[in-house]
C-alpha cells in the first residue's frame, strides 16, 4: 500500500489529468472563436480561469481522497459514491471538448446542465459519508453555478453561432 500522502497525492492530481487535456484542446479557441462570442458583462477575466480551476480540481480530489479512505478504499459501499464522482469528473473534462473543440453551444449547454446535476448527486451521496468531502465541493458547485449561467447567456446571446446538436 502506498503511503498516506501518496494516496493523497494521486487522487488531488486526477482531476487534472482531464483538464490539462480539454486546457490543451480549447486554448487556441480563446482568442479566437470565444473572443468572438457575446459575452455578459460579468463574464470572469480569461487569466484567473487556470487559478480557479486548478484550487478547484485539488479540493474537489482530496474530497474523493477522503470518501474512498472512509469507504475502505474501491469497495461495494464506494461503488455509487466514487461512480457518481467519476461521473461528473468526465462530464466535466467532456465540457470543453463539446464548448470549445465542436462549439456546439446547444449541447454544451445540456452537458453543463448534467454536470451540474451530477455534481449535485455527488455531494448528496457524499454527506452522510464525510461532510468535510461534501463541503470541499461547495466551492465547485459555486462555480458550476456561475460557469452554468455563462453558457446559458453565451448560447442565448450568440444564435449565429450555434451549430446543430
């Protein structure tokens, strides 16, 4: 068995491994096709996107982290837990394929639905287990909320630029 902290290392970097990946695929869409897009006017500044995503990937690991130690690690009781956990970590890491590699703003808009669902899911499977895991998520959601309401304003606000879904 490896040591604590390894543990706790291995499953606070996953979340990133999906979203270096969709970082890489969506970069060049920035300041070009997502440049191009009406936007609100409370739409958050491109440079703090890394940061907030990269506090929100270690919490929302070390929150997985802890509800597989308390679950006794990849066991029957971890099944619905940490499959609706993997669930919403690869709707999330699907988001920035759909939004920004097809811009198919009509079904990045229903993946973001899901994902917010998911999450959701999450977190009410997830209290009665470990609440600080729970609460590690809030944040996400936080943000899930406001990400949410973007696409919606995006997709709304740009009917030339939907693609069929």
């Amino acid at each position: 068995m490896a040591p604590v902290w390894a543990q706790i290392v291995g499953f606070a970097t996953l979340p990133h491994v999906g979203g270096l990946l969709g970082w890489y695929l969506g970069r060049s869409q920035v300041p070009t096709w997502f440049a191009q897009l009406k936007k609100p006017w409370w739409q958050p500044p491109n440079k703090i996107i890394p940061v907030v995503w990269t506090a929100l990937y270690t919490g929302m690991g070390y929150a997985s982290y802890l509800i597989w130690r308390d679950l006794g690690g990849f066991t029957n009781a971890a099944l619905i837990p940490l499959g609706l956990y993997g669930t919403q970590l690869t709707l999330n890491w699907a988001f920035s394929v759909i939004f920004f590699g097809t811009h198919k703003l009509n079904l990045a808009l229903i993946e973001a639905f899901c994902l917010y669902g998911s999450v959701v899911g999450t977190m009410v499977s997830w209290y009665p287990i470990n609440k600080t895991a729970t609460l590690l998520m809030v944040p996400y959601l936080a943000w899930l909320t406001l990400a949410t309401a973007l696409t919606y304003c995006i997709w709304r606000d740009n009917p030339d630029k939907k693609k069929r879904s």
